[in-house]
C-alpha cells in the first residue's frame, strides 16, 4: 500500500465531520482546515485557542450555554475546528490547495450545491480525492474528471469518532478523467465486496477509499449510484424508522399506567434483547405471536387499540388523523393520538413480519394467506386442521 495521503479538509462539521475528523487526526493524519456555517465571532478564519474559539467559552452567558444541548452551525464549526487545532472557515479559502482529501460531510439535500461551489472556487488541487458521505447518492454529485468517492458509513452516527470505527461502507468510486464509475478486481482475500463477488475500487479515488476503510477497522461494499437510494432507505428502516416503533411502543405503555422512565426502560430492554436474539439467531431469534401463529392474540391487540382510538364525540377520531380545526388553524394531537396511528402500524407490520418468517422458511405460504385474510378483512381466525398444523410448536 502507498504512503496514506497526510492532509484533509472536512466541509461540513456536523456529525459524521466530526467523528471522521476526529478519528482520522487520532491516526496521524493532518486536517487542514474545517469549513462550515459561520461561527459566533467577528472574523472568518479564527483559530480557536484557550476558552474564547470554544462552544460554551467565555463571553457566553452562563444560562444560554445550559440551555443548548445541540450546538448551532456556527458553534459546531468552532468546537471542530479548536478540538483539531485547525481553522474553522466558511468560505473557500487557499488552505483547500494543501487537502489530498477532501470530504463533503454536509446534509444530503445542500451536497450538489456545496460540492459546485467548492469546484468553482478553483481551489481544490486536480489529483484531490472528493469525498462525499451520502447514502443516497453516489458520485454523480461531484465534479466529473475528478477523482471521487462515495463513502457511507452503515451506522447511526452521533459525532463521536469510536463511531465510524469497524464500521461496513457503502462504496462507489470514478478516477480521475472518467465520467463513470470505475472498479478493479483484486484477489479473494480482500475486505471488498460486489455483486460478482470480492472486488476492489483502484485508482486514487479506489486507493483513499481503501486506506481510509483499514485506517478505521472497517469494510467496504461496493454500492453502485443506480443502487444507492434502495440501499440508503434499507439503513433508515434499520435505523431510523425503528425508532417510530420504539417510541410510540413507550407512548402505549404510559397510556397502559407505566411511568414516563419506566416505559422507555422497558422498551429498550425490549429492543436490546429482540435485536440480541436475531443478531444470534437471525429469523429464527424471533419470538411473540407472529412467530407462532397466534391470530388470536394479534386480534386482541387490534381491539384494544382501535376501542383506545374510538371516534369522539363529533365523529372525528382523535390524534394525528385530523389536520386542524374548524377554523383550518392546526391543532395539537390529543393524548391518545398514538394509538391512531398504531392499530395501522401494528396490523401492517404483523402481516409483514409474517411474510419475512414465511421467507426464512419459519412461517407457511398458508400461514401467510391466513394472515393476510384476517388482518385485511377482521375475520374470526381458521381453526381447521391445516391452521392448527401450521401454527403448532412454535416458541
């Protein structure tokens, strides 16, 4: 493997900037600079030193410190740049000209129009790697001729670098002169995989996104552009979506007479011994009454959420269905807006449990038919011999 380049710029101190930023320098590596929003003082190009370029310094009231739990742009740009002992920019500047690396770590939606302006400003080197963190884009967002890296990090990422370490990436790559996506075949002990198989990117852009990869303890997945958004949305459901669940799970049981604490220690026991289970298990780490067949207990759920979600007195049901009121302002949805939303969500995802079981081999096709009829139509549940057979021992 080549000398790893020594020098990096990070355009956008959120996140994902900062654990990168922060992990990257704890491995030898130079950051040249952190751009981003403006930060709380009068010049542009401060080098935070002591307390004063510091989030929460002097000079800050006592009160608004405690009061901001997530720091603004400008505060996240200055405590980045202090905690690298580097600039915090929010323009181009000529520092971008010492970058081997440059990584784009912005929302998704401001990516194109930051990576333009970057270009245009004709200060990036030509053999500088761009590199963009993104799931749902691959390097069709970045200058074309340049070389290019899209790197995701499969993870739900809060700013601490430990984060993006032993991490899988979603990878897509384009060299320097080529308009599209280019990736080399190496050999089968790589830590790469495609579609065909192990590959690995090569080239500069493939080099940097290879090193960064190792520097990190991590693995790479080659993701083309064209399969970016369908991955992308597979890490929300796993990551984001989830939490819907977790959350209106702990609403439930507050309705039910848990303590606020209590309900969401119940419910992350819950999910930690679920996850534990399938992460050793797979579909088979499964358990409740969707693994076994039981439509009675499912039905009873239903019930009781839909008597919790009864129409009010005006015929409206209450919670989150209605838009507003009478006089089209917006109204707040009332305390038992959740369960409006639950008996839904908990019929749709009973069936679509059911039909990953049936997938894994741990459910059957009439299991799943079964299902289908009665969650869709309400119907008292079969208690023939084919649906008692198929329900039958089961954990």
């Amino acid at each position: 493997m080549q000398e790893l380049p020594r020098r990096f710029a990070i355009v956008g101190p959120g996140r994902v900037g900062h654990a990168l930023g922060l992990a990257l320098a704890a491995r030898g590596l130079v950051p040249v600079g952190v751009w981003g929003r403006a930060v709380p003082v009068a010049a542009p190009d401060l080098v935070p030193s002591g307390r004063e370029g510091r989030p929460g310094g002097e000079g800050r009231p006592a009160g608004e410190r405690a009061a901001s739990a997530t720091p603004a742009p400008g505060e996240r740009l200055a405590r980045l740049a202090s905690e690298l002992n580097t600039r915090a920019r929010t323009t181009p500047t000529p520092e971008l000209r010492e970058a081997d690396w440059l990584f784009l770590t912005v929302p998704d939606r401001e990516l194109a129009a930051v990576a333009q302006l970057f270009h245009q400003s004709g200060l990036v080197r030509p053999d500088a790697v761009w590199i963009h963190t993104a799931g749902v884009y691959g390097v069709e967002v970045l200058p074309a001729g340049r070389p290019r890296l899209a790197l995701h990090p499969a993870a739900s990422i809060s700013g601490k670098p430990e984060e993006v370490e032993g991490l899988t990436w979603a990878v897509e790559v384009a060299e320097a002169g080529r308009e599209t996506p280019d990736f080399a075949r190496l050999t089968e002990n790589t830590n790469a995989a495609g579609p065909a198989g192990p590959a690995r990117p090569a080239g500069e852009a493939g080099k940097a996104a290879a090193e960064i990869v190792a520097l990190l303890g991590g693995r790479m997945v080659l993701v083309p552009g064209e399969r970016r958004a369908f991955y992308h949305a597979a890490t929300a459901l796993a990551a984001n979506l989830s939490a819907a669940v977790w959350l209106l799970a702990e609403d439930m049981l507050k309705a039910a007479g848990f303590s606020p604490d209590d309900a969401h220690q119940t419910v992350m026991r819950l999910a930690r011994s679920s996850l534990a289970n399938v992460e050793q298990a797979g579909a088979a780490g499964v358990t409740g009454p969707v693994r076994r067949g039981d439509l009675e207990t499912v039905q009873r759920h239903l019930q009781a959420l839909a008597a919790f979600a009864a129409p009010s007195a005006s015929g409206r049901p209450t919670g989150c269905t209605s838009g507003g009121t009478a006089s089209g302002t917006a109204s707040r949805p009332s305390g038992r807006s959740f369960a409006v939303n639950a008996a839904g969500l908990y019929r749709r995802l009973s069936f679509l449990l059911a039909c990953e079981l049936a997938n894994h081999g741990l459910l059957t096709p009439a299991d799943v038919l079964e299902w289908e009829r009665v969650l869709s139509t309400g119907d008292t549940p079969s208690t023939g011999d084919q649906a008692n057979g198929t329900r039958q021992n089961r954990s």
